[in-house]
C-alpha cells in the first residue's frame, strides 16, 4: 500500500498491489509522489475526504510515526 499524508493532516491511499515480488514498483512509487507534491502545492487531487474510522485510525497511527 502506498500512503501519504496531506497537508490537512489526512491519509491518503494512492496505491495497493498484491504480487510474489518483493519490490515496490516504480511507476506507483514516481505517481505517488507526484500526487504528494500536488497535494502540497495545495491543488485539489482527491475528492473531498470523509471521516471515517478507518480514516481516523491511520491518522492516529501516522501521528505516531
């Protein structure tokens, strides 16, 4: 899974792969930072976020990072 955290302090899924390899791949890491990069330059990429648990409880544990 590919996570970034936005400047409105919310968690952001970008990606999620499941294979045999063990490597990240690089298309989804090289997006994934153009999508942050937008994010941070405060042009809107996503539809605006609900607050739900889930969303919550990776804030909480991006918080601890």
């Amino acid at each position: 899974m590919y996570l970034i955290r936005g400047n409105d302090q919310c968690a952001y899924l970008t990606h999620a792969e499941c294979k045999n390899q063990n490597a990240a791949d690089e298309w989804m890491i090289a997006d994934t930072l153009e999508i942050q990069d937008a994010l941070e330059q405060g042009i809107l990429v996503f539809p605006e976020p609900q607050q739900t648990q889930h969303i919550q409880r990776i804030q909480s544990i991006l918080e601890d990072v």
